[in-house]
C-alpha cells in the first residue's frame, strides 16, 4: 500500500503522524501511549556494502541453532 501524506515537524522536533499512518500502525492517542523517537538516522548503503562481506563468519548451522530463538 502506498500512502502520499505529510507531516509537520515543531521548532522541538516533535511531529504527529497522519491518522492514516497511525492506524496502520495502530498508534492511538491517550496518555501512554506515546512513541518516542529522538531521530532517524539516513541508511549508510557504502558501509553496508563495505562490511557485508565480513559477515559471514556469523552465518553457520550452528549459529542458527543457538540464536534462531532469540
């Protein structure tokens, strides 16, 4: 599903959602309920490209057995 809606951002970094992200979701208002996020950091795709390869040293049958459940 592609949703086109917009926020806005406070002088405090604060936002609220549109009604249609929030129940997608399913964020409600009242008190208890708030998500809190300090900031949302861009995707470094050159570092991910660059460490990958190294990686596959935590990728064997008997690291799967111990921390599939995780």
């Amino acid at each position: 599903m592609v949703m086109s809606m917009a926020s806005k951002i406070t002088s405090r970094d604060r936002t609220t959602p549109p009604k249609g992200i929030r129940d997608e979701v399913g964020v409600r208002s009242g008190e208890g309920n708030a998500v809190r996020v300090r900031r949302a950091e861009l995707f470094d795709f050159d570092w991910h490209r660059a460490i990958s390869p190294t990686l596959g040293e935590w990728d064997s049958a008997n690291d799967h057995e111990n921390f599939d459940d995780l």
